[in-house]
C-alpha cells in the first residue's frame, strides 16, 4: 500500500523514511493542498461528533485556557422508553464555537475510516503503535498551556493558520511513568511561527510546545496531531519481567533471610538480558494479536466481494518450499505455494476486489480471502471502510 500522506510527510521533513522519528525537530509543506481536504475538514469533523456518542476525555473544548465543563454542551437524548444517550448539543456547540474555542476529538481513527487508514499506513510505515487526536480552533481562543508530550508527534496543519512556539528538553527522554515530573520548560527555542494549511511539523517526545490563535482575529485552524508511540529500554525491560517466567529461576520465592545467597539468580538475570535482546522483542511486539474493531464476514448477508489487511503491522509472507507462510497479529498460518501472489495482493494494505485480484493470479482466490478474514488478517470490504482509501491509496485492484 502506498498512501499519499506517509509519501506526503516523508516530502516535507525531508525524510526516506522513519529512521528521523524523535531524532529531531523537522519542518516542511506537502505541497499539495488537494490532500488536505480529502483527509478532513471542520464540517466533516463536526458532521462525526453529531452521529456519534461521544464524551471526555474522548472529546473535549476549551475556552480561555479552560476546559468547558461538559454540561454545557451535551444533551441526554431520551428515547421513548427512557433510556438516556449523551449526545453533543451541536446548536451549543456552535455558539461556543463562534464565540472562540478549540474542540479536541481524541482517537478520530476509531470513528473515521479516512484516520484509520492513514493511522495504519503510519503503523506499517514506522513499525510503532499510531493514533491521531484532531484540534479545531476557532477566532481567538488558544490552546493548551506549554506542555511536553510523552511520545513523538507528526502535526499536518489541514486549514487554516496557528501560531506555535517550540523549545527544546529540560530533560531526556521523559516518559509518562518517570522517576522525574519534569515540570520546568526548557528556556531554548527551537521554533516559533505560523502554521499554514499544508505545513508539516515534527516534535519528538519531551520537546516543549504551545500553539494559539491569540490576537490572529476572526478564522479558524484545523490541524490533525499523529502520535507514535515509540518502544524504549524501560518497555524492553518491562517486557522481560513477563518473559523471564519461562525460566524456573524466576519462579522460585526470593529467600528473606539474612544473608541469603542471590548471585545464582543475580547471573540468571545477567544471562537472561543477554540471551534475549531488543531486537527480539521488537519483533515479538509486531507479531502481537492486537484487538482490531472490523466488520465480521457473515455469509448469510451475501459472498464475500472484497478484503483489505488490517492488522496493525506488515504481515510477514515467506515462501519456504512448497509452502507459504504468513505470520501476523499472533498467527501462522501456512498455504500452498502455490497461493503466493494471491497472498501478496490481499496482504497488500490496499482494498481488494476479489473478482480483481482473481483477473491478476489467474485463479481462485475466495477460499483464500475466507481464511484470512477468519483468521483476524483481513476485513471485509465494505463501502464505509472503503472510503477511507479513496483518492488516498495507490492501488490497480480497487
């Protein structure tokens, strides 16, 4: 899959790729203003947070640095039988929004599918976990205070303009669960400035940062704040804790007399370090059976037409053989060789129509999307799911 917005970010950072993720800050444009509006826009964020049940922190405003308590913006909808929904008041809502205030959507890839997308070609693309929080601001109102934010963050300003001010660490690599509160801004600039629709913005973890519409009079700015979470030496470890189960040694009671002999456990832990490195667990992290929120395949509704991969990293395809091999989300699951290209197309990270993709192999290839939508590998196609590839994604087998 070849999606236009990890192409676009790679453009304007300069990048080959997601080596300079939280290396350091980075600036540039994509280019292509046609882009933005296909990812989002205000009226199509609004048009989400008025089907949708939604509530804080998922969605969140703030005015005069504040955040508005949500009483003064939802509504319990009220069946006839009395069962209560919150639901946004959108009429209060957009008095608010006219007034000046910045709405926060947390998470818009779990409502969105144009945002899930995007999220998991950034997924396969820097092999980290990505979600995007979306922030609309309107006339006058600012922002968050100056904070630091506990991953590295790809900001895509999508309309309109914000001013922004970024300074360097007070402290390296600070992480959400520190020995460290970290809670005095670094006094070093890195930059300050407006951000204009198409700007691109790189902020590693720790870089500290405010943006604002103060004094910029009437508008508004919409920008879209893509967060990785990158694995760092404490997850390492954190991840040997559950794996050095496996030794007996582990296991064992620790002795609480005086004087107690620990060195046979003290070298175990030493060789255990070593045995297992972090590029094991690397790899066993992307191999995780992470919960996806896909459509099921039920074929009483009708034949299944079309699937697209949606697990959160790269399937792996191996040809070992007479035999292929494809490990993904926790599973291995082997098909004839036979299979391959098949396999290759509907892994591909782009939609794919079955009745394509057969014209493509020259054969058969229900029983193999079958398989892989059982497995939890691939999701049904369907036309809201759909929408999140269009004008976005390259692919011959839409």
């Amino acid at each position: 899959m070849t999606h236009q917005l990890v192409n676009a970010i790679e453009t304007a950072l300069g990048w080959s790729g997601p080596d300079q993720l939280g290396r350091g800050f980075a600036r540039g444009n994509v280019g292509d203003p046609e882009l933005l509006s296909r990812i989002l826009t205000p009226n199509k964020l609004l048009d989400t947070a008025m089907r949708r049940s939604l509530y804080r922190p998922q969605f969140r405003l703030f005015q005069d640095g504040k955040e508005v308590h949500p009483g003064e913006y939802f509504t319990d909808t009220v069946s006839p039988r009395g069962q209560s929904i919150p639901m946004v008041n959108m009429q209060r809502l957009g008095g608010l929004l006219r007034e000046g205030a910045t709405l926060i959507m947390d998470q818009l890839n779990t409502f969105d599918p144009t945002m899930e997308v995007a999220c998991r070609a950034l997924q396969w693309w820097s092999h980290e976990r990505v979600q995007v929080n979306v922030y609309l601001t309107t006339n006058e109102a600012s922002g968050f205070p100056l904070h630091w934010d506990d991953h590295d963050v790809v900001i895509v300003q999508l309309a309109g303009e914000k001013e922004w001010e970024v300074r360097n660490t007070s402290r390296p690599a600070p992480m959400y669960r520190d020995a460290d509160p970290n809670t005095t801004p670094s006094e070093e600039g890195v930059w300050s400035g407006v951000m204009k629709p198409g700007d691109v913005m790189h902020i590693p973890r720790g870089f500290w940062h405010q943006a604002t519409r103060n004094g910029s009079g009437s508008g508004y700015s919409l920008h879209a704040t893509f967060g990785f979470t990158k694995r760092t030496g404490a997850s390492w470890f954190t991840w040997l804790s559950d794996w050095c189960r496996r030794e007996e040694i582990f296991r064992h009671d620790l002795d609480r007399s005086p004087g107690a002999d620990t060195v046979a456990l003290q070298e175990a832990a030493a060789e255990f370090v070593r045995k297992v490195s972090p590029a094991d667990y690397l790899a066993a992290y992307e191999q995780q059976p992470f919960p996806t929120r896909d459509v099921p395949f039920v074929d009483i509704f009708g034949p299944l037409e079309g699937v697209v991969c949606t697990t959160h990293f790269r399937p792996e395809i191996e040809l070992e053989g007479s035999v292929v091999r494809v490990t993904a989300a926790g599973r291995k699951i082997l098909f004839s060789g036979e299979a391959l290209p098949a396999l290759e197309l509907l892994l591909g990270g782009g939609p794919a129509d079955l009745q394509a993709v057969e014209a493509a192999v020259g054969f058969e290839v229900t029983e193999i999307a079958e398989t892989l939508v059982k497995e939890g590998l691939c999701a049904p196609l369907t036309p809201e799911l759909f929408s999140g590839y269009t004008g976005l994604v390259t692919s011959r087998l839409f």
